[in-house]
C-alpha cells in the first residue's frame, strides 16, 4: 500500500424541508460520479448507507459513506486513499453500537482488481478507531464488489466475497472469512467454482448455528443456490433453486423467514415469456418454492432493486422495491421507483410510485424504526457525461397502506355491487346474500396494468370496505376471485 494515513472530505447538510411526519425526499449533486449498493441501520435509528464516489472515466473512485438521520438531516463522509482506489461493500453493527466497515483497494491503475480487504471501524461520529488490511490469497488478483456479511450467533462476522482469479476470463471463487469485532480475522476459506462465484444474500438460520447464502455458482449449471456453511465456514450442503421463476442474472434478497425452513426471496422474474418484472416467492430451505407473487406492469420492464430489494418492518409490513427500467445505456428518460408493501402471507397490501421526473435506479431498500421505509438510488440526468448522483426517499406506512374490514349486513341483493363510483376514500364491495367473503380474494389493478393490492380475505362476511384513499386518482379495475376463478370485474373513479 503506498498510503497509511486517510484524507477525508466531512460534509453536514441540514435538510430545510424535513415533514413532521418524517417522510422526505432528497438528492445529492456531486461532479463526481456516485452511487450507494449497501445500507444498516444503528442503534439509535441512523441509516449508514455505503457506496463509491468518483470520476466515472478511469474508475478512480473512492470509498464512500452517507449517514441519515430520522429526520432528514445527513453527514456525508469519502475517505480518499492518496494514490488508491477503495470501495466500501458491506457494514454490519457492532453490539457497543460502532459501525464495521468491509471494503476492498489497491494501488494499481487498474481499479477491478481489489487485493486488499479493508476493515474499517467506525465509531458513530465516523472517527476512525481500527483500520487493518488483509491480502487477498495467490493466486487471486483481486476481491469483487458483489460482497455479504452477517453477524453469527457467536457475535463474529461472517463475510462471503467474490474472489476474482482470472479478469479476461471472469473466473471467481467464493472468499469466506471470519471476524471478531476487533477487526482480526479469525478464519478465512476460499472454495473453488467451475466458472464463477456471485453472492447474494447470507442469513442466520433459525436455531442453528448454521448460515445460508443465497448465491449463483457453476456447483449446478450456473443456477442460483442456497449454500449452507457452518461457522468453520464449511460447505455443508448446497440445493439448486430452479429458475422458473427467480431469474439467476440479478440479485436476490431474502429478509423474512416465515417458518424455521422457509423464507420469502425477491427478484427478478420473467412470466410467459413477457416483460421482465419482479418477483417474489415463499422458497423452503431444500430450495423448493412453496408461493409465488407477480409484481408486474404490463408492457413495462421492471427491476428489482439493484442490491437489496426486500425490508422486513414486521410481519404485515414487508417492502419490495423495484425501478422501471429502459435497457438504453445512460439513458436520461424519466423512470419511476416503486414499492410495494406486502405481509408474511404473500398478501400485497399498497403499492406507491416515486420519481418521474429524472432517470433514476433503485439501489436498495431498508425499513426504518417507525416501520416505515428508506429508499436509497441514485438519479442520471446528462445524456453526454457518465455521473450519477445519490437520491433519497423515507415513505410512512401509513401513506402506502390499502386497509380492508369485512362485517355483515342484513342488506340482500342478487349481485356484487360496488358503491360509491366515483369513490374519493372508503369502496364498498357488497355480496349477494348466499355468499360469504372468507376465501375470496380481492385485486386492485391500475388502468395501465399494475397490480396495486391482492389480498386473500379471511373474515367471515357479506360487505367488505376498502380504504383506497392512497391510491391516486385516476381509474382503477376491482376484481373478486376465488382461487383462480375470476368472479366478478368492474373500473371504478377515484377522485
């Protein structure tokens, strides 16, 4: 390394239009090029979100660092490396509260190939309080940006990477290693692929020891995998997932285990060989999928958020994030971000759309103390220079939300009928007198296509009432299925 001190550039900006309701919006213009792939959040609410900042044209980019706090306001932090160039890709919280820093560097020219792990030990002020390298094994040249940590039940961090053996080639094998919260590393395996190694996402299995990373090797036709590893980072077992559904080209999230053996998973999908979309599934550990949920949009290309597309809040607010997309290279047509809240049971409960106004990418998503969500991306607006600038979003839980309450009336009527139409709040859907809404499913489509609420209704009764107040105005398409069996369609008016 030809450097051992660090230079940083601190920059506090006080957010003017900060809502009392801790919702806001926004953007940091840089003349470098910035994005963000990987968020926590601390102990007292703090969302420490981890990216890279530079120029574009040489990849010349240094490790970067942006802290937001529950009310909008943030600190900015680029930790430049003379002569080096580093990238943070993982952050795990420490128990006394600090922030453990996993990135990669080097001082060659050629910025893909990263032989140095960095650690870096933040605490919450961002003062440096441990900073230690560790080389990357030979024959490796370098460690790659698609990188996972979790904090074991030991209180260690486990840490997969990409290890990088052939760049013309693009041959990887998988880097585990083992921390303390020191910073000292307590064990470290590589395994080897036929071809390549990508790893998504590693979670803690319930009561065990055991971890499971979700990722994309050779060890089965380049498919994606569960990966089971135990904390002498040993491969125990590894189950191919098909991909009939999860597309293996992107990545894939999982933050809710819905059983001790099964898990919800998002990513990218293709349905009927259609418009790519976004997918989520209920997958048991012997990477079997057990449910399926289409988030789609017709004649719209759809992605999952880039990083990380799911945030668990709890068991009825689960966000899915996801970005219209358009497969020009640096393209500045305006595109829209997307979230969707949905439960533990696959129910989709709201659905909000941001942005429109510039190019934007959806990075990653994160759930926030107040069971909201933050949303962090990056906006392209310049047709002729590559340089993308940070966007934030924070949405409440209760601006996305559609609720629903079933009752019974003694009203009886000899069809569905839905009232009032227009509606500006509150829908009625009134049953014939023979029927009964637990089982039936009820559906919100946009005009366009986009599914906006499908929720499976369990109450016992004749009338249910939607409260679609969040939705925007325009007209919408109600549908009540049972199973698969489409019973009853009508557009409404909402004011």
């Amino acid at each position: 390394m030809k450097k051992i001190g660090f230079y940083f550039i601190l920059l506090i900006f006080l957010q003017s239009k900060v809502s009392s309701q801790t919702s806001f919006e926004f953007g940091i213009d840089t003349e470098d090029d910035c994005y963000v792939t990987n968020a926590a959040k601390d102990n007292n609410g703090n969302t420490i979100i981890l990216g890279v900042i530079g120029p574009f044209i040489g990849y010349n980019y240094d490790a970067y660092l942006l802290k937001v706090f529950p009310d909008g306001n943030y600190i900015e932090k680029r930790f430049d490396l003379k002569d080096t160039i580093s990238v943070f890709t993982s952050i795990t919280i420490l128990d006394n509260g600090n922030y453990f820093l996993i990135g990669s560097c080097t001082d060659n020219e050629i910025g893909v190939e990263r032989e140095n792990l960095w650690i870096l030990i933040l605490d919450q002020d961002l003062t440096v309080i441990t900073s230690k390298f560790y080389k990357i094994r030979e024959p490796y040249l370098g460690f790659g940006t698609s990188t996972r940590s979790v904090m074991d039940n030991d209180g260690n961090i486990i840490f997969a990477a990409t290890a990088l053996e052939e760049m013309q080639n693009y041959h990887s094998d998988f880097a585990f290693y083992k921390f303390n919260q020191q910073g000292d590393t307590l064990l470290s395996k590589y395994h080897e692929c036929v071809l390549g190694a990508i790893p998504y996402d590693i979670r803690k299995t319930p009561d065990s020891d055991n971890l499971m990373l979700i990722e994309r090797s050779t060890h089965y036709n380049n498919h994606t995998e569960l990966m089971f590893i135990n904390t002498n980072l040993d491969i125990l077992k590894i189950n191919q997932l098909n991909t009939n559904f999860i597309n293996q080209t992107s990545d894939k999230s999982s933050d809710c285990w819905v059983t001790d053996t099964s898990f919800l998973l998002s990513g990218y999908s293709f349905i009927d060989n259609s418009d790519a979309c976004i997918g989520v599934a209920l997958v048991d550990t012997t990477a079997t999928y057990l449910n399926q949920l289409v988030l789609n949009k017709i004649d719209t290309t759809d992605y999952p958020a880039r990083k990380n597309s799911m945030a668990y809040a709890n068991d009825s607010t689960i966000y899915i994030g996801g970005f219209q997309c358009y497969l020009d290279l640096w393209t500045t047509e305006p595109t829209i971000v997307e979230l969707y809240v949905i439960d533990k049971n696959m129910n989709l409960l709201g659905y909000q759309e941001l942005g429109g106004d510039k190019n934007y990418e959806l990075w990653g998503i994160i759930a926030t103390d107040d069971d909201g969500c933050l949303l962090y991306g990056t906006s392209y607006t310049n047709g002729t220079v590559a340089e993308r600038d940070v966007h934030i979003w924070k949405v409440l839980r209760d601006t996305i939300n559609i609720t629903t309450e079933v009752t019974e009336t003694r009203q009886t009527c000899n069809e569905i009928l839905i009232y009032p139409n227009p509606v500006n709040k509150t829908v009625n859907i009134s049953l014939p007198a023979n029927r009964n809404w637990n089982g039936l499913s009820l559906t919100v489509y946009s005009l366009a296509g986009k599914k906006v609420f499908q929720k499976k209704i369990t109450q016992t009764g004749n009338l249910l009432e939607a409260d679609i107040g969040n939705l925007k105005k325009g007209m919408y398409i109600i549908q009540v299925t049972k199973s698969t069996e489409l019973i009853y369609s009508k557009k409404i008016v909402k004011n």
